[in-house]
C-alpha cells in the first residue's frame, strides 16, 4: 500500500510476516540479540535512551547518530534470514540493520522526532522498518506544514521509508499508555562507507 504522494515515498505491508511468525522472530530476537541500554549526552546532562538496541550489518557498516559512532557486530543467522526476506521484496540490498527493543508503552520506551538523514545513508535513503510484537503507532511529521500522519504498525508489518522523505519528514514511536507488551523494531539500511 503507498502511503504518501508528496515529498517522498512510504509504501507499507501489513502482512509482510503473519502475527504468530512475528511473534516467533519476536521472542527469539528478545533472547538472542545483544542489546544495549545507551546513554547520551544532551544540554550538559546524561540520558539514558528510552528503549534497548543493537547494531548488526557488514563490518564497513559504521553508522554515526547522536553523537556516537557505532561499530556493527557480526549478522546472526537469524537477522540475516529476516534481511533476505526484506530484500527481495524492497528490490534493494541493505548491509546494516538498527534494532530498537521496546519494552512497553506505559515506561518511558519510545523514540523522538527524528529524520534517519546521516550522510552515511546518502541523500535519498531507502530504510526497511519491520514490526514484531505489540501494535506501536508510527507518527509523521512534515517539516514545512507541520501536517501529522498516524499509522498503527502492526505486528509482521513491514514499512518502507525512500525517495525525499527523510528530507521532508521527521518520524517517532511515542509513548503510549495501556501497553504492556513488548515490540521490537528491525531498520535494514544500507550505509555508504564515508571517505
């Protein structure tokens, strides 16, 4: 399904995997990944980021945001399996993929306003967004209209982000009352080795 018809591109699959698969890769992801509770600087102060994650891809896969560098651990079998899949239906090849681990709505789990627009994704990135476990709404935001879009992401869904959006657009999970659940977030990328 195409989302969006100006200032770039969302298409989204609801059923990319059915809910009891997600919620087997859920389950697995949870155990197997090696998630990390990061913390950044912000205003002078330290803050913990309000959700779990871990970065996987090929090893000249080094992606900069919020101030830090991240080096890729090895890709499981596990990840690799899912970024297959999502490859041959994007069309496109990613090296990389950005694992948030949301533990619950009612915490502080959540991700802010953002755009994924780091020179190390180019100028018109093609970013994978695949959904496991609890239903998150995915809000976005229009840079020059300040227009907000909703969309629930259903657990096995699969969104895909390209064209100018991350140009025009900023994009956030935010926190929600009344779930207890956890989801986790899969983001394949491919990232351009910066010289």
């Amino acid at each position: 399904m195409h989302l969006l018809n100006q200032d770039g591109e969302i298409h989204y699959h609801d059923s990319f995997l059915s809910v009891p698969v997600a919620n087997e890769w859920l389950s697995k992801l949870i155990r197997d990944l090696q998630w990390q509770e990061e913390t950044l600087f912000i205003a002078g102060r330290s803050v913990k980021v309000p959700r779990l994650t871990a970065w996987y891809g090929n090893p000249e896969a080094k992606y900069r945001y919020s101030g830090r560098t991240h080096d890729p651990l090895a890709w499981n079998r596990a990840l690799f399996t899912l970024k297959d899949r999502v490859e041959a239906l994007c069309g496109s090849s990613f090296n990389s993929v950005l694992a948030n681990f949301y533990r619950n709505g009612n915490g502080s789990d959540s991700i802010g306003w953002h755009a994924d627009n780091e020179p190390e994704l180019g100028p018109r990135p093609r970013i994978a967004s695949l959904s496991l476990g609890a239903e998150r709404v995915f809000e976005i935001r229009h840079n020059h209209t300040r227009e907000i879009l909703r969309l629930p992401l259903h657990s096995g869904s699969l969104l895909i982000m390209c064209g100018e959006f991350q140009s025009c657009w900023q994009h956030r999970i935010p926190k929600q009352n009344g779930i207890l659940a956890p989801r986790i977030n899969l983001t394949f990328r491919h990232i351009v080795p910066l010289t």
